[in-house]
C-alpha cells in the first residue's frame, strides 16, 4: 500500500487532511514534535522530529510515495520548506502544498512589494512549485473553522475577526482536505496550482448572522472596530498571532470575490458543491 506522509498534523489544515486520509484507510506516517502530545489515530506511524532538521525529515520522508506541507507558523519557514522540499525530491515523493501560492512570476514580485510581510510565505511556495516532485499547489481562502479560534467570543455573543464590508471568499477546509488527499493517493492526479475556495464571499456582519442563527442567540460583529487586535491577542501568541493579525488586515483592507468559474472548477474536483459556511456552522454547533 502506498503511504503518505503529513506534515501539520496536529493543526488545522493538516489536521484535517490527516483526517480524511485515515477515513480513506490510507496508510499515514505523521511528523510531530512531541509524540506524547500528539493524540493522533491509532492507525497512524507517529514520528518525531524537527522540520529545521535535515536528518528528521530525510527519515521522515524514508518511504512515503506523497507528502503534505503546510507552512508552520515559523520565524525561519523559508529555510524549513527548502529543506522539506529538497528532501521530498531526493526521496522521490510526490508534494502536495496547502497555503499561499501565486504561480505567475510577475504577479508574485507584485504581491511581494504590495505585502512585504507575505514575502517569505511567496518565496517558499514557489521554491517548493519548482521541486521536481509533481508538486500539486494548493492556494486556499479564508477558512470557516478560523472561527473556532474564537467560538467562546462567538458564544458570548460577539464575532470579532474583521472581514471587508464587500466580503471574502471563505472555504470549509473539509472541502480542501479532500482534494489535497486525492493529490496525495491519485498518481493521476495532475501537477499545478489550484485555487481551493468556497461557494460565496461573504463579510463579518454576514458571517455573524449565520452563527447567531444556529445558535438560537445574537451574534454582533465587532470586526469593524479598531481594537479588534486585542481579541487576537486574548487566543493567540507567538509567530502565529503575528501571522493572523497580518492576514485579517489584509482581509479587512480589500475584498476577495468569488468567480463563478473557479467554483466550477472546485466543484468538479470534488465531484459536489462546496460547502457553505452556513453547511459548517450548523455541523459545528451539532456536533
């Protein structure tokens, strides 16, 4: 059987298409820090290891036929992609990406000058597209389960992460988890960049509407306020809170629309229509 190996397996990307793989009964080898507290299925070959070790993840990657990377919220994550991706190609698996990618070199100097701070995350995937590992780049929107960051603040009846008022695509990251597994287990599967989005964009007022409505209370966006980095700063820490606060000013400043095309091709690719965030939130609150 062949076996795949995921990178971020105990965070949310990677998570979830650990998630899905094990669901599909494939064989699955996971990278961790810490193997006591990675709590992962039985079913899975639970390594550890450290991504700025060359050693590690050569050992790591020792017999996979696909590996999964997903950038960590690290201060040195271009050094550690180009390590991953050279040892993926010296194995010879096949990559699969989930993040931030602009294929176009162009388009992605652009966006390097117009967002200093994505200029490493730019940087990285394109190494990583360049490997000769069939690499399959996955670019993904907003996520709906960036929520549960902040479900006690929704539960309390406040959503507090800002969206631009003309709105943002946002994707259930289940969707994402399926294609990215068919990349990882299909050897049909082609090389690209793929842009993994949802069915609808949609604004903070619009996004606490819909949890106010399955949680049978009101829900205000508090989004718009300038203070709204203190609400990160009460969830997160560290390189990640630096991370999140640079993308929500991002999505706060400009809108992403959804392109009716580009659903086409995402609905082809998982073979249904994507979820809505009304689809995950209702399953959040049910489950």
């Amino acid at each position: 059987m062949a076996k795949t190996l995921i990178i971020g397996a105990t965070g949310t990307v990677g998570g979830l298409v650990l998630e899905e793989a094990v669901r599909r009964n494939v064989d699955v080898r996971a990278l961790v820090r810490n193997k006591e507290r990675a709590n992962l299925p039985g079913t899975v070959e639970v390594v550890q290891g450290d991504l700025a070790d060359r050693e590690s993840v050569a050992a790591a990657l020792k017999g996979v036929d696909s590996a999964f990377y997903v950038s960590p919220h690290e201060t040195n994550e271009v050094e550690i992609a180009t390590i991953f991706g050279e040892e993926a190609q010296r194995a010879g698996a096949r990559l699969a990406f989930g993040g931030f990618h602009v294929e176009d070199d162009e388009a992605r100097a652009a966006a390097s000058r117009a967002i200093p701070a994505y200029g490493p995350k730019l940087a990285l995937a394109a190494f990583l597209a360049s490997t000769d590992t069939q690499p399959a780049m996955f670019s993904l929107t907003n996520f709906d389960q960036n929520d549960e960051v902040f479900r006690a603040d929704i539960e309390a009846g406040v959503f507090p992460t800002p969206l631009h008022p003309g709105g943002v695509n946002r994707i259930d990251l289940r969707d994402a988890a399926e294609v990215m597994t068919n990349a990882l287990t299909d050897p049909g599967f082609e090389a690209g960049a793929y842009q993994l989005l949802g069915p609808e964009s949609l604004n903070g007022e619009q996004s606490a509407r819909i949890w106010a409505e399955a949680l049978g209370r009101e829900v205000v966006y508090t989004g718009a306020d300038p203070e709204w980095r203190k609400a990160f700063e009460r969830r997160l820490s560290g390189q990640k809170l630096v991370d999140w606060i640079r993308s929500f000013e991002l999505l706060s400043a400009a809108p992403i629309g959804t392109d009716p095309a580009e659903v086409e091709i995402m609905t082809k690719l998982l073979g249904r229509a994507p979820r809505t965030l009304r689809d995950y939130v209702r399953d959040s609150v049910n489950r």
